[in-house]
C-alpha cells in the first residue's frame, strides 16, 4: 500500500476532528507527505517530472477533499455529543421563542407616572439603603417612634444609624436639599418592613408625591388625588373621603378611602355603600421643610404615600400579595402585560 492509501485509510478510520487536524499536518505539513513528494521530483528525468507533479497534485486535491469531510462529519458528531450531555447548550440558536410579560407591579408604576406627568411631576429616586437621618429625624419623626423599633425596621448596622428604608419619603428630602422650590415630584420604589401575611410582604413598592410651592392648600392635594384615581382605576365618577390621621411628616394628616360596591363578586371601584382606603397624604409639616432647608413662611405644599402593590391588586383582581414575588412564569403569563403596550393616558392605561 502507497503512503497516500495509508493516510486516506487514516483518515476513514479517524475518530475525532483532532485527529483528523495531526493528519492534515502528516501530509501538508512542512515536511509532511506532499512537499516530501515534490521534492523527490527534482531527481527524475525530464520526460517524467511533469507527469509525477500532476499525479501529486490530484492526489493532494483528493485527500484535501476527505480531510475536509472527514472534518466535518466528526465535528457535527461531537457537537451532538455535547448537546446530549449538556442540559442547554446557549451557543445554540433559540428554537422556541415565548414573549415575556411586564410584571403589574412594573405596569402600574409606568401607569402612575404616565399620571402624573400630564399634570407636571417629575420622576425622582433615591437609595433602598439609608441613613436614620434622612429615613427618621428629617422627617420629623421623634426618637422613641413606634416606626423605629428593631421589630419594624431592617437594621444594617448595630447602631441603627443605616437601614433599608421603611419608604420613599426620604426622596422628598434629598430632592429639596439638593434644589430650590417650587418641587412636583413622584418617587416610586421599593420599600421593607418586617411584617409578612397575605396582605404584607417584608419588600413591597410604595409611591411618595410632593408638591412644594406658594399658597398650596389642602384643596389642591384633593383635586390632585381625585383627578390620579378616576384616571387610574378608569373611571368617570369618583366617591372620596379624607378621614383626620396622624403622620409624623405631615400636619394636618389624612387617610383617603374611596367607595366602592361588590358586583358579580368583584370590586367595582368609584361609587358604592363601601369604603377602601388606598393611601394616606397630608400638608407637609413645617420641620420637614425646615430640615430640607425650605423657608416655611414663604412655601408650603402636600405629600401623599400609595402602595403600589396594593393598588395593582385592587385594579388587576390579584388576591395575595405574596404571589408578586414568586417567580411564577404561569402567574406572571396570566397577570403580565404585553411589552410594547406602554401605558398613555390618550387611550387608556390599561387598553
């Protein structure tokens, strides 16, 4: 057998694309089979030479060509290996394409700044980790408040002095600091507390409104909330009650429900003989303006605080509060929202 069947019987019995490259270097190599070969022919007469040259050199397409297949087809062969031993191979192309859905959650806070917007807030944010003075004392909440016991409140360090905050009121504080009036601002975001039921989770997501200017009233933080919950829950007539309250960072206080009546066994939110409440707001109180360097003679303004979740469950029908954070792909597929509709108030937040 001539060394070019050897190689080509090499090559047939090859067992991996290694194998086949050490034998690509055998014969093509620097001193490999065919520079051997032409090199012998320098040593033939003359009458030969260009016969053995063509010889070599269809011989060196033929086994180009099977080193080539022969390539291929162990390559293929250990790709398919791979896949079987591995669960999911990501160099892959995607075979089965599946839409993602946008969390209500996600929905909802794109719905309320969409709200807002078309009256002049702004969207501000701030850290999920702060400091006892922005979370507690610059708003005017007392050293010995409820609201700053270990059984509220994630403490970070031993000394209480940073915290993951209870909630986005701080954003008030920071905004102003860093600005002069008048503010229209929202800050949505995630909040924690230690508590935990079906309708409390230890991280949920709050909103905080503020407006500071001259002459604000309590009058406009009512016209300001009737027109957010007729544009949000969709409805044309809207029945509200401020009741008197008490928050630290606010005076005079309010809690807000808004009626409702039970029809087919589901809420039907605006008018009705039934109350829910949806959010507690309040004039800010002076020492908040104080402590973010606002003088309180010239300017006064309100601020309110809406759960997300809560009103996300109230409006889509989400029963338990805790299925938000599970990770469901199937509830998340039910409840979720299509991507590419982006929640305007032309044609409907939720059409």
């Amino acid at each position: 057998m001539s060394d070019f069947e050897k190689f080509k019987d090499k090559l047939i019995k090859a067992k991996s694309s290694q194998e086949v490259e050490t034998i690509r270097a055998e014969i093509f190599g620097k001193n490999g089979l065919i520079n051997l070969e032409f090199k012998k022919i320098g040593s033939l007469p003359q009458e030969d030479r260009k016969k053995v040259s063509s010889e070599i050199n269809n011989i060196k397409q033929e086994l180009t060509k099977l080193i080539n297949e022969a390539a291929a087809k162990l390559l293929d062969s250990e790709i398919n290996k791979q896949v079987e031993r591995e669960i999911d191979d990501v160099t892959l192309p995607e075979k089965d394409f599946k839409i993602g859905k946008i969390h209500p959650v996600s929905q909802v806070i794109d719905e309320i700044s969409s709200i807002f917007s078309e009256i002049g807030f702004s969207v501000e944010e701030g850290p999920d980790i702060e400091t006892e003075y922005y979370n507690f004392t610059a708003l005017n909440t007392p050293e010995n408040h409820p609201a700053k016991d270990m059984h509220d409140t994630f403490y970070i360090e031993e000394n209480m002095k940073t915290l993951l905050r209870t909630h986005t009121s701080p954003v008030q504080v920071r905004t102003m600091l860093k600005g002069k009036p008048p503010f229209k601002i929202i800050a949505p975001g995630r909040t924690y507390r230690s508590d935990s039921d079906q309708t409390h989770t230890p991280m949920f997501h709050q909103l905080e409104g503020l407006h500071i200017d001259k002459n604000i009233t309590m009058g406009h933080l009512k016209g300001c909330l009737n027109y957010f919950v007729k544009e949000f829950f969709e409805v044309d007539k809207i029945k509200m009650r401020f009741r008197p309250s008490h928050f630290p960072f606010t005076e005079p206080s309010a809690e807000v429900d808004i009626g409702y009546r039970i029809e087919n066994n589901k809420i039907v939110i605006g008018e009705g003989d039934k109350w829910l409440e949806i959010l507690g707001c309040g004039m800010v109180h002076p020492n908040v303006l104080k402590n973010s360097k606002i003088d309180s003679n010239k300017y006064q303004g309100f601020a309110f605080g809406i759960g997300i979740d809560r009103l996300a469950m109230l409006k889509y029908g989400i029963n338990d509060l805790r299925s938000f954070f599970e990770c469901d792909y199937r509830w998340l597929n039910y409840y979720g929202f299509d991507p590419l509709d982006v929640p305007t108030n032309y044609r409907g937040l939720s059409k």
